[in-house]
C-alpha cells in the first residue's frame, strides 16, 4: 500500500538507484524531513505556547518578523548544521549566508529556503509553509564557500521541496532523478507516508491564483490573459475559478494537484517593478518541482530555473504552474508593444 511506505524508506530506496551514492544526500532530506515534524508540532500548538503573533524584529525584506518565522528559521539552521554535510545555508530571513558551525571534510552542499512562507497568514490559521532546495558546491571542499556556490541558476539544484503546514501537514520534493512525491504526516506514529506517488499536473489547468487587487499596477498582458480565462471559449471551456490563499506555498501545491496558474506579476508602476518573491528561497525551489511534474515556471520572458542570480536576496516576477496556461501568458507579454512594458 501507498500509505505504508515512509519517507525514510523512499529516499532509501532512490539512493540505492543511484551509483556511487554515499547517502549523504539521503541524510540531508531526512534532517529537512525531521526539521519539519518539529515545525509542525509548534504550529499546530503556535497559540498555546505563545508563538503568535511578532518579534519586533524587521528582516532583510522590510518585513515584521513573526515569532513562528524566527522559530522555524532556527531548527533548520540547527538541523541543516548537524553532520557537517552543508558547507553554507541561506535563509530569507537572514541578511548574510550562514556558515554552519560543523563543516566537515566531504561538506558539498548548498541548501536555501523560506522557513515559514505565508508568515502573514500564521495568527489566521492559514496554510503556511517551509520551501528549500539543496545544490552542490561549486568551489573545491576544505575552501571557505564564496559567492559562486550561493549564487547558482536554478538548473543546478539536485534537489528541492516544500512542506505545507495546513489541515494535514505535507512534504513533497523532487530530485534531478525527475519524479516528484508526496509524504503526509501521519502523527499518530511520527512519520512521514507517501501519499502521492509521481505527481503529474495537468497540461492546462481551470485555477487562477493571484492577488486582482494589484491588477491595476500589472502591464496589460497580464490583464489580457485574465480577461481571457475569465471568458468561457473552445479552447479553455468554461471560465477558469480564481483561488487565492496569499500563502505561495500552499497555492502552488493546490495548483500542482489540480492544474491551474499562479502569478505574480511585476509592477510597473511601482517599487516591485522587479517582482516580489525571492529568486533563490521561493521561485527556484517551486519552479523545479512544478517542472518535474509537467508544469512550468517563467518569469514572463524566460524560464525562471535558466536566471543567473546576482544578489542573495535577488527578486522576480513569477508565473507557474500548467504548461499550457504559463506559454499563454508567455506569448501575450512577448506580444505587447514597448510602451505597454512600461
């Protein structure tokens, strides 16, 4: 049965496909995999224990710090630290990269993430959740990391995931291997168990998730192509539903299952005319497991995995999700006349 594989049993069973594999790898996605029962057991009891609620504290965003932020970027500092396999971890929370305090000798990886995505939604008790991803070292081991290891494109990460904090609590990552899986949290017995088996999204989906009430400040591509799932035609059939959480991670995952688009567009009137979401901590990580469940991820003119970043906490437009949906939105951007871009 589906249920009675656990998470432990799966990347064992994807390491011992992989020649050479030394399961150091392996033991990366169990300390994430662990780092996030932790965090979900401090959300689901955030309010009894006085993690509700804000630090005080402004991030390198601009953004009030939630104590469940502050929370969930500590354990996976502290667990990503253990066993001196990281040689360098970035956080959206933190200004600078962080030098974990064991480094061991064979240290080759690089691991990023969002700890607590959807922070603003936590005293709502809305979905939340942790986003990562995992790439190899550039630079030789025993070296101090520099900026070329932080600083890679998507198409260099081996691994990446999110866990969703919600009505049940969910782990699905991917690897370079292609396939994309889902583990429930069953809490009854502490594990993770594989819920869904090779991930699949559908080519065009009948989902529209984002926020219309930026629509005035996006370029009129982007209100073209709304305007035109909004209309029931041969092609799309009926009128695409608009779901919008406000929590990334929890609307990508409903998309990834459904078929359906997620965008946030720059602004071209204001001071997101980069985009908001970070490049390295949300859109790479999302990006590579949409793509390797059929999906796509651009940032309007290209694809979002090719970007070569350039600062830490580098922002960009994004548009993921259904193949089909995403080249639409492609072609109508690609389309507009210079003035329209703004």
């Amino acid at each position: 049965m589906n249920s009675m594989v656990t998470i432990d049993r799966h990347i064992l069973e994807e390491e011992r496909s992989v020649p050479g594999a030394t399961g150091a790898f392996s033991d990366l996605l169990y300390n994430i995999a662990l780092a996030g029962k932790i965090i979900h057991r401090e959300v689901n009891r955030a309010g009894l224990v006085n993690l509700l609620g804000k630090t005080g504290d402004i991030n390198v965003q601009g953004e009030t710090v939630a104590k469940l932020d502050d929370y969930a970027n500590d354990v996976l500092v502290n667990t990503l630290s253990q066993g001196g396999r990281v040689c360098v971890i970035g956080s959206e929370e933190c200004e600078n990269v962080i030098h974990p305090a064991t480094v061991g000798p064979d240290a080759k990886y690089v691991v990023h993430f969002d700890p607590l995505d959807g922070s603003s939604n936590i005293d709502a008790n809305v979905s939340i959740g942790t986003i990562f991803s995992i790439s190899e070292r550039v630079t030789p081991l025993n070296t101090t990391p520099t900026e070329a290891d932080v600083l890679q494109p998507g198409t260099r990460m081996i691994g990446a995931g999110y866990i969703v904090y919600g009505s049940s609590t969910i782990m699905v990552y991917t690897t370079k291997k292609g396939t994309v899986n889902g583990f429930t949290l069953d809490p009854s017995v502490g594990e993770f168990l594989r819920s869904h088996q090779n991930i699949r999204t559908p080519e065009r989906g009948k989902i529209l998730s984002c926020n219309v009430g930026h629509a005035q400040y996006w370029e009129p591509a982007v209100e073209r192509f709304i305007r035109s799932v909004q209309t029931e035609d041969k092609q799309k059939g009926t009128p695409y539903t608009l779901r919008y959480i406000g929590s990334l991670v929890a609307d990508v995952h409903r998309n990834l299952l459904y078929g359906g688009i997620f965008l946030y567009p720059p602004n071209i009137r204001g001071s997101l005319h980069r985009g908001k979401l970070r490049l390295l901590y949300e859109a790479n990580p999302l990006a590579m497991v949409v793509e390797n469940a059929g999906g796509l991820a651009s940032t309007g003119e290209g694809r979002v995995l090719d970007l070569q970043p350039t600062a830490l906490h580098q922002r960009t437009p994004l548009y993921i999700g259904s193949k089909q949906d995403v080249l639409e939105i492609e072609r109508l951007i690609r389309d507009q006349s210079p003035e329209e871009r703004g």
